[in-house]
C-alpha cells in the first residue's frame, strides 16, 4: 500500500448553518521511479499522462482504495474564509479555531456562506470571496467575488513531460498533510515570521519551527510565524502549532508548497483590499496589543552582563551627566542566585542588596528596571523541586521530566521547562512576579522559549506536534497577563520567541544578532519580515548581540537605526554605553538619542495607530504602497507608520559613505537637511557619521517637542507643548492627535496660526516646503 494519499475528488457536499461541507476522496498515490510527479489508481488518460511518450516506462498503477477527507468552509469575516480539511471525523472539523490559543476571536465578524453546486466546480462565496472546488481532479481556485479576479488557486495545472501531476492540490503521507499553490508570473511572496533572509521569499524554503537560533545568520529563527502575503491580492495564515515547511518556488520555481506535520491543514484566506487591510482582519483574529506606556519608547540600555548594583547607578548617572536620555536599564540573569539558564525568582542580594531600595536608586537616577528570566529550571534551584513535586513541569510522552533540546546548557545537566498549559503552574510562576513588581520592577525580558522537546505529554493535552511552537506565544502570554492583572497597566515584556499572535505580547526584539555589517543587515530584514505576520512592537539590539569588536562606526549607524525604531534598546556582552565608543561616536549617539525623543510625539501616533488597526510600526515600504512592485522587495529600508521613511546605513567606518536608496512615489523632505527626494526612484546621498537619510512624505504632519539638557527621561516631556512640523499641503489642516495622558487634541493650522482643544499645548507650526 503506497504511504502517500492524493486528494483527487469532491464525491458529496452539503450546507450546514453558515459553512459548506465537502467530502473530498483521497487515493493512494506513487511517484514513477526516477520521475518527477504523481500517479494514482485512475485511468492514465484520466490523469493526463503523456501515454505515447517514447520512454514512458511501464506505469504500474497503485490501488483505488478510497480514504475520506472533509473540506469545511466558513466565513469568520466578509472577505476571510476558513479552509479547514483533514480526515473525515478529526476534531478540528468540529472545532471554531480557538482550541490551540492562536485564534482568539473565532468569528470577528461572521458572514453567511452560499454554495452553488456545478457539473465541475463547487463554488462557495460571500459578498467579498468567492471560492471555486473543482470535483475531478480536486482543486482550490480564489477569486475576488466583485471582479472575478483570480487571488489563488492550486497547482494542479502544473506537469511534467509525461503529464504526471507535479503539485497536486493536496498531499498526505506520514509527515502530515501538504497543500500546492501555484504562483504567478509575477507573484512575489513575503512573510512567514522574523525570517533573516530576503524580504521577497520567492525561491526559499523555510522551516517555521521556533528555534534558539544562535544568530541572525544560521537560517533559523526565533519567531517564525505561519502567515504570508501574495502581491496576487490575498493573505494567508495557517492556524497551527505543527511544523511548517514553506517552499516558495525553491523546489519547483512555479509552486508555493506548505507542508504542515500533523494529518489537518486549517486555513485562513483572507482576500482582496490593501495588505493594510488584510492585517488588519488577520489581527481581529488573532489579537492587537496594546500600546505600551510612554517610557517603553524612551531609550533602554542594557548589558550581558551587568554584575552590581552600583555598575548600573554608576551607568545610570554617567548618561545623565553626558545628557544622554535614559528611560530603562535592563540587568541580564546576574540577578540571580543560581544563574546559567535558569530563574526561579531568587533575587541575588550579595550583587544587587534590597531590591526595593535598588528600585528606588535606580529611579533617583530617572530610569526603571528591567529583568530577565526564561521558562527553565536548574534542578540546583531550590524551587526545583517544589515545581516537580507539584506536576508544573513538563513531562515527556514516556512519563519522564522533559528537559530543554537544542539549547547547550554550560554544565551538562538538563533544565527543566514549566507546563504553561497547566493553569496552576501558570499561577505559581505568574505569583513569583508579584513581588518584582510591588518593588516597581517595570518590565521582564522574557528570554528564551525555543527548546520545548518534540516528544511532550503537556498537562492540557495539546499533541505533541503543535506544542513546541505554541509554547513561546503561552510563555509570553502568561507573563504578559501577569503584569497586566497585578499593575492595571498595559503589559509589556522584551520577547525572544515567538509564533502566530505573538503580536498581542509586546514586545519583542530580533535575537542575537552579529555585531557587523551583516548582522544589522539581517536584522532589518528580519524586523520587517515579522511586521507583516506579527504586525507590533518589535525591536533590536543596538550594536549587535556578540562576534567582532564593535566599532565605532558600526555603533553609531546601528544606534542612528535604533533612533528610528518602535522601541529602541542597546544591548550585548560588552559595553553599549556611548561612552565606551570614543567623544565622535558619544556626540553623535547624544544627538540620535535626543532625536528620538524629540520625535516621540510622532511615534507615540503612530504606536496608536498601529494597535487600533493592527498594522505594525515598522513597517517595508511595499505595505504602504502595495501598488509598487519595486517597493515592494525593498528590505534595506523601511517606514515608521505612514510618512517617516528611514534609510540605515550599512558601513563599519566613520568615513561619508555614498548611500543609495529607493524613494516611492511622491514628493519627500529630508528631515535633517530639507532636501527634496521626487520618486519613484533611486537616490543617491552622502552620508556623513552623523547623518542617515530619514524621509518625510509630502503632506505630512510631524508633532516634535524640544529637547534639551534638562530632559533625562520621557517623564520630563510630560505637559511640554509640541510644535507641528508640516510638511507640504494646504494652508488650512486639521489633525486629531493622541497626547502623551491618552487623550485626543484637536488642533486646526490655517496658515502659520495654530488653534488646539484637548490637553496637550500646541506651541506653533513650522512649515516645510
């Protein structure tokens, strides 16, 4: 009996309340010697087999034993449609999407689903998507139900010389189940997660499976998340803990293949509309998060690792006597006790004394505290065996403690991981935070995540094959509602791992990456490859993570990218403290630092903007300008909301560079120098140390506030009137801003007159071109 199923005919449909049900008969299937593509039972003819090809070989035709599978479509939304199918009888049939904890709204905004039966084809629709099953052979066509253009179909039409199926519609063997789109001719495909390659994912294979991946250039990542988009006008999003293998045009050039480990593929087809809009329907379904308080945006500094409390007040004190704004100061594990890829919450006062009063230090100095833990235990951890005692670790299938994988540990001994899906270890480790948090701890880095075993037995059932992945989003989770529910404010964790709806959790930074040109390099294209899969707060470490001395030229165009980020932390195992790089590389990190924080009035609207549609803040250009196909494959740049386009520069010197970059369409100002950019097109700038082409479109508006030597934190902006920069447009504009208390403004400009009604002062408008 062959060991692959094809998915080769609809034999039945019927209608139940608002979904279409399909039975779709599944064949035994073989592949033809050394012959690339797929036979099954059927007539050759019937499968479009080439039978007078001079060296067909001798086709030896499988059994025609039918397997059942069921094909269940509903409409959560007007323009998504949900394509589950598995095995006749398989409990994701029955289930509304929720039951792994991706989806958190099953049906956001639910549409009715109609089905016209044809002599060849099914077709389900709505009032936006209109889906086509073809009966014999069994295919997948989607189309815009207003213009009848085609979004998607499978790729079925697509043969070898002999005629055999190359990529049949859908697969199934002892790996799970594969689904084969075909791609069009000018079809390009981004996303699939904080994937550290080429935006565009045309000709990659990825494996989306959470890994500590030990760098942004081993081709692994932290937070691979399974949604893409097709500039053929749709979205998709597999709603799955398994192991995703995206092959996008790498094994055959014409087909998108995903194969997903585990016998169901659920779908969710979200079609037609701009990318925008399309996030923000996926977002409906699987979370947005709130915006983080208004200190997150100021400036973090970190190290690994900080060993006293007086190293991090004499780090404290220094950036305020060289004016640098500070808002945060993150301290790595050496605030434990027992340390190496542990934490069990035992708080190191031979280092570090009080905590409270090193809290209190700490913000006489103007900046919080931040934390790092993982989800692991050291079995020399005092708390060891309580947890095991009380069943909060994860066991594996055979009844053993699991310990992480693929994580070296630095003695040997295994470390054991807490069970997230039992709700009282869930309860005991959120309690462990309370402490942290009454002596005004502000936020925890929430490192690690990625080494949960395959072969797991987790205490609410979840199969083994999707737990590893969920695992980092219910990580995360719990610690996010942990300080959500103990402090009434909005959460916010610095996240390693991740995988879909991870964006709920903010925030997250990209890893570890090299401190070179490479390694800022790919962190870019990894920041805006998780933006349209996970659209939210992410972030970086500035300087890099490890490798090379950083140099001072490096420091300073990473900080000048960070400058310009959601949220912005320097970080790594040496020093990141702008001192440390030389008086040319502190003035220049002082003026960026101070930049960012005069431009926070702008970040600020657009970290609103983003959580309310579920649109990222770092955003690649081609989510604003979808229409433009050389936008879109643009990934050494990217756009903070709509009108701020960012160019880093890649270079270790401090030396000008010539720069080249692509401006869109439209009119666009240099924010330091005035400059006017026409586009579309490449631009060429040379950019001294001090400088990075930062881009302003024609017509927007750009809310400051000053800053000078007596800001030191965010706090010191509060009640500061901002000044409206106004780049281009009519004389006469209204604008509806959020201030810095959550509250809205209104505030007219006719002319060179301002009038406001809200809380925050408006100072004047200076106009710009």
């Amino acid at each position: 009996m062959p060991d692959t199923l094809l998915l080769r005919r609809v034999s039945a449909v019927r209608s139940e309340t608002d979904a279409a049900v399909l039975t779709v008969d599944a064949l035994p299937a073989v592949q033809l010697g050394i012959m690339p593509g797929w036979l099954t039972g059927e007539p050759p003819l019937e499968q479009g087999v080439e039978v007078d090809m001079p060296n067909l070989p001798t086709l030896e035709l499988p059994p025609t034993d039918v397997t059942a599978y069921e094909l269940r479509v509903t409409a959560p939304a007007p323009a998504v449609l949900r394509l589950t199918l598995a095995p006749a009888g398989h409990r994701v049939l029955a289930d509304d999407g929720t039951w792994l904890g991706i989806v958190t709204d099953a049906a956001p905004a639910p549409a009715p689903v109609t089905v016209e039966e044809e002599a060849d084809v099914v077709v389900v629709a709505t009032g936006s998507l209109r889906l086509r099953v073809g009966r014999a052979p069994f295919t997948l066509t989607l189309e815009d139900a207003a213009t009848g253009e085609v979004l998607l179909r499978s790729a079925h039409r697509l043969r070898q010389v002999a005629g055999l199926m190359m990529a049949p519609t859908a697969l199934a063997d002892a790996d799970g189940l594969a689904l084969n789109l075909e791609l069009g001719t000018d079809e390009d495909v981004l996303g699939f997660g904080e994937q550290f390659s080429r935006l565009v994912k045309n000709g990659q294979r990825l494996t989306l499976r959470s890994e500590d991946a030990c760098g942004t250039g081993t081709g692994m990542a932290y937070k691979p998340v399974p949604v893409w988009h097709s500039t053929a006008g749709y979205t998709g999003f597999l709603n799955t803990g398994a192991v995703v293998t995206a092959d996008v045009g790498h094994t055959r050039p014409s087909v998108l293949g995903l194969a997903v480990a585990d016998e169901a593929v659920d779908l969710y087809l979200i079609g037609g509309g701009a990318p925008k809009e399309r996030l923000t329907a996926y977002t409906a379904l699987t979370g947005r998060p709130d915006v983080p308080p208004l200190w997150a945006f100021g400036y973090w500094m970190g190290r690994c690792r900080y060993h006293s409390r007086e190293e991090m007040l004499e780090v404290a004190r220094t950036m305020h006597e060289h004016h640098v704004p500070i808002d945060v100061l993150h301290c790595d594990p050496d605030w434990l006790v027992v340390d190496r890829l542990n934490c069990d919450f035992i708080w190191n006062e031979a280092r570090f004394g009080d905590r409270r009063e090193f809290v209190e230090a700490l913000a006489a100095e103007g900046v919080r505290l931040s934390v790092w833990e993982l989800p692991y235990l050291d079995p020399a951890s005092p708390r060891f065996a309580e947890a095991e005692e009380k069943g909060f670790l994860v066991r594996r299938t055979d009844g053993s403690l699991a310990g992480i994988q693929k994580t070296p540990t630095p003695d040997g001994r295994m470390r054991a991981l807490v069970d997230f899906t039992n709700p009282d270890a869930v309860a005991w480790w959120q309690g462990m935070h309370q402490a942290f948090l009454d002596d005004g701890v502000a936020v925890f880095k929430t490192d690690f995540g990625e080494a949960l075993p395959d072969d797991v037995a987790l205490f609410d059932g979840t199969p083994a094959n999707h737990a590893h992945n969920t695992y980092p989003l219910r990580y995360n989770g719990a610690v996010s509602e942990a300080i959500r529910r103990h402090t009434g404010r909005a959460p916010l964790v610095w996240g390693r791992s991740g995988w879909a709806g991870s964006q709920r959790y903010p925030g997250q930074w990209g890893g570890d990456a090299e401190s070179t040109v490479a390694g800022m390099q790919a962190t870019v294209r990894g920041g805006l490859s998780y933006a349209v899969s996970a659209p939210g707060f992410w972030s970086h470490d500035i300087g890099g993570f490890f490798g090379p001395e950083l140099t001072p030229g490096l420091y300073v165009r990473w900080t000048q990218m960070g400058a310009l980020s959601p949220l912005m932390r320097a970080h790594g195992l040496r020093p990141r403290e702008p001192w440390a790089f030389g008086d040319e590389a502190l003035e220049a990190a002082r003026r960026w630092v101070r930049l960012r924080y005069e431009l926070l009035p702008t970040l600020w609207q657009v970290a609103h903007e983003s959580a309310a549609a579920g649109w990222p803040v770092m955003r690649p250009l081609g989510l604003e300008f979808p229409d433009d196909r050389v936008a879109q494959s643009v990934d050494d740049a990217f756009l903070v909301g709509s009108d701020l386009l960012v160019v880093p520069v890649f270079d270790d010197g401090t030396a000008p560079v010539r720069r080249r970059f692509y401006v869109p369409e439209g009119r666009w100002h240099d924010l330091l120098d005035s400059t006017i950019h026409e586009g579309p097109g490449y631009r060429e700038a040379v950019v001294g140390l001090d400088t990075m082409p930062v881009l302003v479109r024609d017509g927007a508006v750009i809310p400051r506030v000053d800053v000078d030597d007596t800001v030191g934190r965010t706090d010191d902006l509060l009640g500061r009137p901002w000044t409206l920069h106004v780049y281009g447009g009519p004389d006469d504009i209204t604008v509806s801003l959020t201030g810095f208390d959550g509250s809205l403004t209104e505030v007219r400009v006719q002319g060179d007159d301002v009038t406001s009604e809200g809380t925050q002062p408006v100072a004047g408008v200076v106009r710009h071109g």
